[in-house]
C-alpha cells in the first residue's frame, strides 16, 4: 500500500478564546472554528496548534483565521460508550484579522513591542 499525503485547509471564526497548556517543554494552544457553508450551515473543527508562540493572544473568539493541517481521528472511552471526533493538527496559521485582548500585563506589553 502506497503511504498518502492528507492537507486540509479551511477558513473560518474562533468561536471560543483559544486555551493553551503545557506539555513537556512544549506548548499546546486548543480551539475550535466555524467553517461557513451554504444555506446558514456551519461546520465546526476543533484544532490543535503545537508551539503557538506569539499569536496566541489574537487567537480570541470571532477572529477569522485560515487554518492548514492534518486531520486525526481523536478516539476514547466515556462512560463504557466509544467517542471520537476529527480533530485538525495545524502547522500554519494566518490571520484574517481580528486584534489581540486588551491586557496591560507585562507579557503582553513585551509581546506588542
């Protein structure tokens, strides 16, 4: 069998502030966006993005991105019953606007110079 190369691409709005943890040494930000589609739909993704690094504060509810990844199949057990979700892994990000929280935190204010 021939090993395969998957991509998906979507362009949609956080509809949450993204929640970010550490794992090891790394960093993971989650959150999940609304893909528009025809006649008032809307499909929702859950991503993950490993080391986010700066644009994790502009990654706040309704800012449209544009997300590129892999897809993985996320399965696990809850109450006996088996659950499972898509979940796209990104490995780029761009922004379609959107500006970041208003906080006058130290971190914040070394991240905006």
């Amino acid at each position: 069998m021939a090993s395969g190369f998957q991509t998906f691409v979507a362009a949609g709005n956080l509809t949450r502030d993204a929640e970010s943890r550490q794992v090891g040494e790394a960093e993971v930000a989650k959150y999940s966006i609304a893909i528009n589609g025809r006649k008032d739909r809307a499909l929702f993704l859950d991503c993950e993005q490993w080391r986010p690094g700066g644009v994790l504060p502009y990654l706040t509810k309704g800012t449209g991105v544009i997300v590129q990844g892999e897809l993985e199949l996320q399965t696990w057990t809850k109450d006996g019953e088996q659950k499972s979700k898509m979940v796209l892994n990104v490995n780029r990000l761009q922004l379609n606007g959107g500006r970041p929280k208003r906080d006058e935190s130290d971190e914040f204010a070394e991240f905006a110079r």
